[in-house]
C-alpha cells in the first residue's frame, strides 16, 4: 500500500503553468530510476482506469499534451519516500485549470489504490487539495520542499579599530559554523552556496553585497532556504537602534560605518526573494565604542532586542543572549552547532536551539559564578513545518547565472586590492581595482574603492571618473555620494559639492562626517544657523566626540554668541583635556568676550600643551597686548615669528606689527 503524505498543487507564477508536487512513502513506492514504470503510472489511461473515473475525463490529454516528470528519492526512516513533481511544459488557459487539478486528483487516488481496480476520487488520509490555489496562484505553501539552501557567515575579532581588537573567538565561531554548514553529513550545504567572510574581508562593504543583490539576492529563489550567521562585536547607540561592528568600522562614526539590525534586516527583505530566512546574531557587547562616540548604552542595554526587529514572514532570529545581558564570547555558537549535528544533522532547529539554550546558561553560569550568565533568545514568524537545517535540499544542483560568477571573480582582484591598500603597495593595488572592474563592469564597490585610492595619490580628476561610475550604479549609497562631494570640493566645484553632500545627508542623516562637512559649507556660504542646527544634531548622535562640541564652539562665536560658545568650549575640555584646538577657541571667545584674564589663562594652559605651536604663541600675543602687557606681547610674536611656516599668511603684517610693539620706525 502507498501512503500519500502530502499533496501541492498550483499553477506557475508568470507562465501559467500547472506545478504537482506529492510525497510518497510506502515500500511499493516504485524507485525513482525506474523510468519505464513511472511513465507507465503516469499514463493517462493508467490514472482514469484506476481512479474508477469515466472516460471523457480522458479529454485532458487534449489539453495537458505534454507533462515533466521530476522524482527525487528520500529515505525517511526504514520507509523509503518519493516525492515527485510534475510540471505541464503548456500555458494553462483560467477554463481548463480545474481540469488539470483533477487530472492531478486522479493520479493521487490511482497511486494510492495499488492493487485495487478504483478508489473514490474523494480526499484521503493526509492529503490537502489546494483548490484555492486557483483563486490565488500567487500564494505559496508552507510546506514546500527547499529547493536550495544559501548562507552568508561572518565573523570578526580583528578590527581595523584597534580599540574594539578585545581578543574574543568570534572569527573562530563562524568558521565553526561553516565548517557544520558544508559538511555533508550534517549541514549539507553546497559548499560554492556559502559565502564565508572573516576578519579583514569582513568589512562593511562586503557584507552588504553579500547580502543584497550581487550575491543573495541573484541567488536565492522563492522555495529557497537562506541562512545568515554574524558572529562580531555588537552595542545598542542612543538613537535606541543595535548595531554590529564590521571589519573597517570607526568608532567615531558609528552611525556611518557599523550596520544595524535594521538596514541588515531591510537589504534581506528588498533583495532576498524567498521567505524562509534564518539569522543567527552572536553580538558581543563593545563598551569602547563609548569612549568618543555616540554608542551609549540606554537601560542597561548590552545586547539585540529581538523583540524590536520588525520581522519579515518567515523569519526567524536567533540571539545569543537577553537584551539586559552581555555575550561573552562564543558559546552559544558552539552549543547550537554541537546540537545541530545531532540524529545526523535532522534535528529541528526548534529541539537543537532548545537544548544549546540550556547548555549556554548551564555553562555560563558555572564558569563565572552567576556573573556572566547568558540567555539565548529565538523569535520568529514562521509557518508550516519545524525548520530542519541539515534537510538536503530537493535540487542537487543549481546553475549560478553568469553575472554572479562575473562578481566572484571581481570580488578576488578587489579583495586583493584592499590588502595591497593595507600593506601600501597602492600601486599593486590599482591593477587590482582595473581588473576587478574589467571583469564586472557592474562591482559599484570596486569603482568606489579605486575612487579611494586615486585620492591618496591626488589624482582628483580620475577619482571623479570613478565615483560618478559607482553612483551610477548604486545610487543610494551615502559613502559614495560623501566621498564624490569631497573629489568636487578639492576640484573647486563648490555648489555641486554642497549638492551631493545634501543627498548624503538625505540618505543617511546620522553621518557623522556628512553632518561636519555639510556644517563647514553653510558656514563658508554664511548661514550659521543651519551650520549650528547640523552640529547639534550630530552631537546628539555623537554626544561624547569632543571636537563637535570644539566645532560648535566656533559657530557659535561666529554667530556672537559668546556665553554658548564658551560653554561647549569647556565641555570639550571636559570630554578630552588634550585637545589643543578646545583650548584655543576657549581662549578667544573668552577674549571677543571682554574675559581677558581667563583668556590669558586658556592660551597659556594651551601653551603647556604644545609649547612650539605658533598658533599658540601668536593668540597669547594679541591676549597680552589687549591686558596692556605690550613687552609680553612682543616676546610671543617674537616667538610666533621664529616658528611659523614661511608660508604662514599672517607673516608680513606680522613683521611690521613687532617692529611697532618695539618702538622701531
């Protein structure tokens, strides 16, 4: 006897064509090499002779023609499973859908009468028929085979920031999720269907692109299965969002250069077609990235709250710790991939993500005596079956279109370049950039990278060349609209500069070096007051940066406003003693001011700083001079006068304003 397990039926979307899929089990299920018995079970005499239904209802031949036999073998237990699917090679006019959905009723009841003559064509013991199908051909089942399976793996623990390099394995967490994910005893995963991207080619960049439409998104059908598994550093920032630390992230600019939970989840949901996407996120918590940036914790928050991740259907994320609670390095990864191996990688995520829950607090706790617990979370929106992750997908093969082979080769001359840029072998570099280019003409980051380093070498006209190609064919990114308004100011085209810097800032309003380049042109142009609305903001964002309280200091002395400015003076004195630059601008308001005794007290702390700056020398000059002191003024021109540059503008009117401190004709 033939146990039918589960039954599809639906019409293609686009082409108008009938798509069966059925699981068999049962040892008189006929092996699916035997194509001569299949071809004659599929006979349309076979099916309307022994479903017991009549004659005419042979007419469907007329309007099938022509059906596609595809039969994968399964092995589910000691039973062996066969699913098939048929596929009609014909357009399938609205009038003759239901005829075919019957011609597919009738197969199902004549595989399951085996032996007998007839069945009742009625529905059997698990068995759906999907006759909404034809009211919504568009929909697609819960249960549908995976045809693919797809992942992206990143792992991080050595960051061009030197001061998020905290030692912790999580490079080695994800090349331990790699290694389970193409293993084909348990993962089986295609090894040229995952992506791996590790410390150095981890970087902000490439994530993207692996995510989005280069890779995931060319990739990546709608009966696919995606996973994406990110194992770095990670924090929450003051505008309430998480975000995670690539390789090339600046903790001075957090909002411009690390990715957050919600762009990632956005790049998956415009470009990934398919909605079966697991994401898996082993954030360790970064408190450096508080040390003069905008990435302070609210709440006591250390880690991602899944409960704020708007999930997409068919999501589902898996956290390593609670919102409140640290991630104190790799094992949760290790736990869920230790018990994703168990009952020979068929184990359901639910059962396999339970048991690693338990084993990461169990470990947790007893390695830092209760201190460094830690709580997986799984959220998920998620129908139909439990997920299986090792479930070998029903298409052994799929053909990578040749615009996806085009990038990967790219994607090796321009991870090339990158290291060559690194190790300044700029050069080296540049033949790697051209042939990552000439390879994939379409690679908007290589265009954008050879941009770069055109830059370092001053060759600006080129550099332009290069960034208008990348904007061309990435539009909306923010990086390469900043660095395009940077080429034009160097070529003195002000107002198209002033252009493309706006159209940054409307693509991501939370750049920090947007929002200071944006500021610096409305104060050249005059308008203070949308140069201090801009710093504000980025204070906001930024609010530990000292030098955009030192920048604001200075708008707001333009603008006269001495009280304000003499406040966000001091408080960049507050946030970095250091800064030369706060010290000075305090000291001049302080004198525009009247103050001029605390003026004088600002430069000569500033002095101590950096006693050989001329700069220093040459505002306690005029300090002193206004307090009356004309003999101290003359010694600091004096000063000033010896060290400046010789290319110093203030230099002429300066050697006639000493010899009149002196007494001299």
């Amino acid at each position: 006897m033939i146990n039918v397990c589960s039954f599809e039926c639906k019409r293609i979307k686009g082409d108008s064509k009938l798509d069966l899929r059925v699981l068999l089990e049962g040892m008189a299920v006929p092996s699916p090499y035997d194509r001569s018995v299949w071809k004659k079970l599929l006979s349309v005499k076979n099916i309307v002779g022994r479903a017991g239904a009549m004659p005419c209802i042979a007419r469907i031949y007329f309007w099938t023609k022509r059906l596609r036999l595809r039969v994968i073998s399964m092995r589910r237990g000691a039973s062996r499973g066969v699913r098939i699917c048929l596929v009609s090679q014909d357009k399938i006019v609205k009038n003759t859908f239901p005829i075919l959905l019957l011609f597919c009723q009738l197969f199902i009841a004549s595989m399951a009468a085996g032996d007998n003559d007839t069945v009742p064509l009625t529905p059997m013991k698990g068995v759906q028929w999907t006759l909404m199908e034809d009211l919504k051909p568009d929909s697609r089942a819960a249960n549908r085979p995976i045809k693919q399976k797809w992942a992206v793996v990143v792992g991080t623990s050595k960051f061009k920031e030197g001061r998020l390099n905290e030692g912790l394995p999580m490079d080695k967490a994800a090349v331990n999720f790699y290694d389970y994910a193409i293993d084909p005893t348990v993962g089986k995963f295609r090894k040229d269907h995952v992506k791996l991207l590790v410390n150095d080619n981890s970087t902000r960049q490439n994530i993207m692109a692996a995510l989005g439409k280069p890779w995931l998104g060319s990739l990546a059908g709608p009966d696919d299965l995606v996973v994406v598994f990110i194992s770095t550093l990670g924090f929450p920032t003051t505008d309430g969002q998480s975000y995670l630390c690539a390789y090339d992230c600046a903790l001075d600019n957090i909002y411009g250069t690390c990715i957050s939970i919600e762009k990632l989840m956005d790049v998956l949901k415009q470009n990934v077609k398919t909605d079966r996407i697991l994401l898996v996120l082993q954030a360790c918590y970064s408190g450096n990235a508080e040390l003069n940036s905008g990435a302070k914790s609210l709440f006591k928050t250390y880690n991602i709250d899944v409960d704020r991740v708007n999930l997409g259907k068919g999501y589902i994320i898996l956290s390593s710790s609670l919102p409140d609670q640290m991630t104190w390095g790799d094992a949760f990864s290790n736990n869920l991939v230790q018990s994703l191996k168990e009952e020979n990688g068929l184990v359901p995520l639910k059962k396999a993500f339970a048991e690693a829950k338990t084993k990461t607090e169990e470990q947790t706790l007893t390695t830092s005596g209760g201190k460094k617990k830690q709580t997986p979370v799984m959220k998920a929106d998620w129908s139909g079956n439990d997920l299986v992750l090792g479930m070998p997908p029903v298409e052994s093969v799929s053909n990578i279109p040749e615009r996806v082979i085009n990038y990967l080769s790219a994607e090796a001359h321009y991870l090339k370049a990158n290291k060559f840029v690194q190790a300044g072998k700029l050069d080296d570099a540049k033949s790697e950039y051209q042939l990552a280019i000439a390879t994939d003409p379409q690679y908007a980051d290589a265009y954008s990278d050879y941009g770069a380093l055109l830059c370092l070498q001053n060759n600006w006209q080129e550099a332009e060349k290069q960034y208008k190609e990348a904007i061309s064919l990435r539009p909306d990114d923010a990086l390469f609209h900043a660095n395009y308004a940077r080429v034009l100011s160097k070529l003195k085209d002000d107002d198209k500069s002033m252009e493309e810097l706006e159209h940054a800032y409307r693509l991501n309003p939370k750049d920090r070096i947007v929002l200071c380049a944006l500021a610096n042109k409305y104060l050249q142009r005059q308008n203070i007051s949308r140069a201090k609305d801009l710093l504000e903001e980025a204070i906001t964002l930024y609010p530990r940066a000292a030098m955009l309280h030192v920048r604001l200091s200075y708008v707001l002395g333009q603008d006269r406003n001495f009280d304000e400015a003499i406040k966000e003076a001091n408080e960049a004195i507050k946030l970095d003693p250091s800064s030369l630059s706060a010290r000075l601008n305090l000291g001049a308001n302080l004198l525009l001011k009247g103050d001029i005794q605390s003026a004088l007290i600002a430069y000569r702390q500033a002095g101590k700083l950096d006693p050989k700056n001329p700069d220093i020398h040459y505002y306690l000059s005029k300090a002193l001079e206004h307090s009356g002191d004309l003999n101290g003024a003359r010694v600091e021109l004096e000063q000033f006068l010896k060290i400046c540059s010789p290319n110093d503008p203030r230099l002429p009117e300066e050697k006639i304003h000493i010899m009149e401190l002196t007494g001299q004709p």
